[in-house]
C-alpha cells in the first residue's frame, strides 16, 4: 500500500473514531440529563382551566400541560393521579406523591410551613360568584347573616368562607369536594353565593352563559405554585429550572393561550 493511501485510510478512521466518542458522549449526556425516577404528580381536577378532565376523564389543563413541558425541558419521567384537594399536602409529607400541580396558593403561610413551592407561575384572586339575575349581592359586603355561601374544601375561598361564619356575616359555610359541586349548588338555589378563584370562575360562567355572574372586587391576592416535599431542593431545582426555560422558549406563553389564561410572564 502507498504511503499516501495509508495516510488517507488512517484519517478516515481517525475521523470515525472522533465521530463515535463523540456519539458517546452524547449519549452520555443525555443520559446524565434523564432522571430514572418516575415522579407522582396530583392534582385535584374540578378547578378549570388549570385543573380539570378531558372526555377521557384523564388529568387535563394548564397545570398538566405546564408540568408536561417541564418534564420534557428535564428529562422527567410523570405520573398523574387525582386526589380530593384537601388530600394534596397530606400525599406529599407522606411521599405518596412529589409534586402538587393544582392551581395552589403558594402565599398561604399554613401551606408554606408544610411544603416548599416553586416560582409562581400565575397571579389569582378570589371573587364573589352569584347567580346572574341575582341582584342583591354586589360583593362581599352584601352577604347577611341569613345566608349561604360555599367554596372547595381546603382551599384559600374555604378559608374566606369560614371567617365569614364566624364572624356571624352569614348563617352557614358550606365546604364541598369540588369546585363544579358549589357551582351545582348555586345553579340549584342551595347556596347564595361562592367564593371562587378569579380565573376559575370565568370558565364556569363561560361554559354555562347566562347564568352565573362574578360581583364586586378581586379578594386575597394569590400566586399559583407546583409544590413538593419540605426540604427537596434537588427536584424544586429541576422544576424552577424548567419553568424558567419554557418561558423564555415561549412554550409556556402558548399553553397560557390554549387555555385561555393571561400568561404571568
């Protein structure tokens, strides 16, 4: 063999060398970046459009479609299971799950002392909901000692709901599992009013035209959060990190629009 073809065929096996290291270590990398952990996420779903059921009855909304891309953006492996909403924080100390994605107030200093939370990824109220031709509640102020007023159990509404009772401005606070259970009450005449997240509302009433009507000023600001175990820094890295790099993506801007929400960002 000539000296000169010699010198050909060790470059191209050079070149084939450095190309198959190369493939190596990037699937090293990949395999660095993917987590072998398979992550529980719960999530209580009658709270649209961030939490709710597709026709399915599958897990469905912003929250999953957030916690979707940010499991992509880290190389994590989910899994969905719907609880009632007062069971979420108990799931996570107890480690039968590792991340709440429910449309969840991170400012609750209860919360905060029970569980770490991400970066907020939505800024909340809490409003009056009544029914449309109701013209005696123009806000909260209006509700009187002979009335009934609901939200979901476990939630920042509940809270709201039980301080009116005590405080003797209305007869009773009814606690329900569900968002679309206080609504059905409403609907029926069972209660006066709900105390409701801003944005929940607004898909209740845009489902059901006509008949129901949000009255008087935005209550309890609120930031929305994905919450993990107290002290699990490692895993609210990986979801902060992932938040921020679908923002500036622009990832989590057309989910937001899918959904109907205003993005935070």
């Amino acid at each position: 063999m000539k000296k000169s073809t010699l010198t050909k065929v060790l470059v191209v096996l050079l070149c084939l060398a450095a190309a198959m290291a190369f493939t190596a270590c990037g699937k090293a990398d990949s395999a660095k970046k993917a987590d072998s952990k398979t992550y529980i996420v719960t999530t209580e779903a009658t709270f649209p459009p961030f939490d709710t059921t597709n026709k399915k009855g599958e897990f469905a909304g912003l929250d999953r479609d957030l916690m979707d891309a940010i499991a992509k953006d880290q190389g994590l492996t989910l899994k969905y299971k719907m609880t009632k909403f007062d069971s979420l924080i108990p799931d996570i100390q107890a480690g039968s799950a590792d991340i709440i994605a429910a449309g969840m107030n991170s400012e609750d200093k209860e919360r905060r002392e029970k569980i770490d939370f991400s970066k907020p990824y939505y800024d909340s109220g809490l409003v009056v909901m009544v029914k449309k031709d109701n013209e005696t509640i123009k806000g909260i102020d209006d509700l009187t000692a002979d009335m009934k007023a609901a939200s979901q159990t476990g939630t920042s509404g509940a809270k709201v709901v039980q301080k009116l009772k005590k405080d003797g401005k209305i007869k009773k606070a009814v606690l329900l599992g569900g968002f679309n259970e206080c609504v059905q009450q409403l609907n029926n005449g069972d209660v006066n009013a709900i105390i409701i997240d801003k944005p929940v509302a607004e898909n209740y009433m845009s489902k059901q035209p006509g008949k129901f009507k949000a009255v008087g000023k935005v209550l309890n600001a609120e930031a929305f959060a994905f919450g993990v175990k107290k002290g699990n820094k490692e895993l609210l890295d990986k979801i902060n990190a992932g938040l921020d790099n679908i923002i500036k993506s622009g990832e989590f801007q057309k989910i937001c629009k899918k959904w109907k929400v205003d993005s935070k960002y």
